[in-house]
C-alpha cells in the first residue's frame, strides 16, 4: 500500500465516525434529558459498565465524572458475578454500555439491579436487546457503520458511545454550581491543577502599605523592606488610594523633597485583582499593563499582593 492510500484510509475512517456522530448528535432527544436529570438527581454513585471495548470506553466515562465532583467508577461485569456486586448500593446508578445489548456477561448484574431497585441506563444500538428492555432509559446509538475494513472492530460504535458519555457528563456539570475553583480542588496536581491556581493560593498577606498622609521617605523605606518594588497608598477609610511603584521614585527624584507627602508622586487607580483570578490570567493583565506586581484586592481594600516571578513559577 502506497503512502496516499495509507492517507486515504486514514482520512475515510474519521470522516465515517464524524458523520456518525453529526447523526448521533440530532438524534438526542427526551431519553437523554431524562437520563441528565437522573444523573444529577441521584444521591449515589454512578457505576459504569461494559465488556470488551465498552469496558474500556465505561472507564474513561467513570473517570469523567469523578473528575468534576461526581462519584462514579467502572465495574467489570465479570468480577461483579465473582463478588464485585457488593459494591453497587440502594442509590446508586447504573450506566451499561453495549453495542448489541446481548453481552451475556452482563447479565448478573443487570438481574441484581432490577431486584435492588437500582435504576439503569443503557447506550445500546438495539431497542429489541436484553440491556434495553431490562433498562429505565435506552439511550439509542443511530444506525452506524464499522469504520475497519470487516466492519466488525467496535470503531464507529465505541466513539459514538464516548461521545455521548461526554454529552452526558457534561450536560449534568452544566446543571450544577460547579467552577473552575471546584475543578481545581480536585486536579491539585499535575499540569491542570497548575493551570487552574488562583491568586489566592500564592498571594503574599504582608503587603507593602503606607497612608496618605506618608512621606516619599515613608515609602522608600516600606518599599526597600518589602522587596515588591511598590507601595499601595491608604485612604482613612483603608481603602486603595494609589500606588507608587520605584519607577516613580526613579522618574521623579531630581525634583522632589523626600519630607514631602507620598501622594505627591502617587499614581491613582492601580491595576487590582481578585484573589479568584487564574495565575495565567494575572500573568496576562500583568503583561498587559507592563507591571510586575500586582494587588489583590476585595471591595478595594488591600488582602495581598503577588509579583510577576512567582506567578510564572507557578504557572
């Protein structure tokens, strides 16, 4: 096989599975609201299971939802016949995966979640299968076809059945409080609990902080103590009436009496930040501004102040 046919093969397999999930996509209809609205409802566990390709396709699932808040996890069929099933409880959920819905294996576990109550959702191709009778919403997946060459190798089925535990996971995040601060307590390590820190967690609490009724030499003094290379000014009612930064002093120096008040050279409207911003955003605003410290601020009052070297350190 020559190199463009080698292409040519490629390009057609994801070009059949794209049209298959454009078809699986407008065919969503109540079965799938119905089964959102259970998943967000259900006080238990999600339990995920399938055989073979869909066993492999139920664990990415489970680890989807466990990963935005949502208690799941994959069970294996076979283990659950050989006493795994202790782990289903009363309120839990049961999601089955099965292209043909004829899977023997599942069949133990299907008759103890019938006899336990436990409601079960199917994603299944066949409406006349074992899985979709013996379940209390069939999510159907459309007419498809094998993207291999035998039309045999679960390809098209398997990536729609992960397309739409996808559309599933993510329609019930949609329904809860769930944020980028939530997502973050539960990836605290690794590249995305680096990219979903906030201020909050690195800011420093000992800002550099003199009143308006300060000297220049108040504030050379603070700022030489603080080493964030700025001061922020106080007014009486503790809130941020400026910022003088050692830019300032530098610019100003050949004609200032250092007996003078601070706000002489002061800057006002300071660039502030919450203590909820992203550290790549602060990053960003801190690039934007051409700054390299940066106020965290709350109703405009002062609560920490970070500098642009531990952002990018911990960014």
């Amino acid at each position: 096989m020559n190199k463009s046919k080698i292409k040519k093969v490629g390009q057609e397999v994801i070009k059949l599975e794209s049209m298959a999930l454009s078809k699986l996509s407008k065919s969503l209809n109540n079965d799938f609201i119905n089964a959102v609205e259970l998943i967000h409802e259900i006080s238990g566990k999600i339990i995920i299971s399938g055989v073979g390709k869909s066993g492999n396709i139920s664990g990415k699932i489970a680890a989807s939802f466990t990963s935005t808040g949502i208690p799941a996890i994959y069970l294996n069929p076979v283990d659950a016949s050989h006493g795994d099933m202790g782990i289903v409880e009363k309120n839990d959920l049961l999601i089955i995966l099965s292209n043909s819905g004829e899977s023997h294996e599942l069949t133990d576990l299907i008759n103890f979640c019938k006899k336990k109550k436990i409601k079960i959702i199917s994603i299944t191709s066949s409406k006349k299968s074992l899985l979709s009778k013996n379940s209390d919403i069939n999510l159907m997946l459309p007419n498809h076809i094998e993207a291999d060459k035998l039309q045999i190798i679960p390809t098209t089925s398997s990536t729609m059945a992960l397309a739409l535990g996808d559309a599933l996971c993510c329609s019930v995040l949609s329904l809860r409080k769930f944020d980028k601060r939530s997502f973050s307590e539960l990836h605290p390590g690794g590249k995305i609990g680096k990219k979903l820190k906030t201020l909050n967690e690195i800011m420093d609490t000992e800002i550099p902080i003199i009143q308006s009724n300060s000297t220049i030499i108040d504030a050379v003094l603070i700022m030489t103590e603080k080493k964030y290379g700025c001061v922020v000014v106080l007014g009486k009612d503790k809130k941020i009436k400026g910022i003088i930064t050692d830019g300032d002093l530098r610019r100003s120096i050949a004609k200032i009496d250092i007996k003078e008040k601070a706000t002489r050279i002061m800057k006002s409207r300071p660039v502030v930040a919450s203590k909820d911003l992203l550290i790549s955003s602060a990053i960003v605003l801190m690039n934007k501004y051409s700054i390299t410290s940066l106020i965290v601020a709350k109703q405009n009052k002062p609560i920490g102040i970070v500098n642009l070297k531990q952002c990018l350190e911990n960014d």
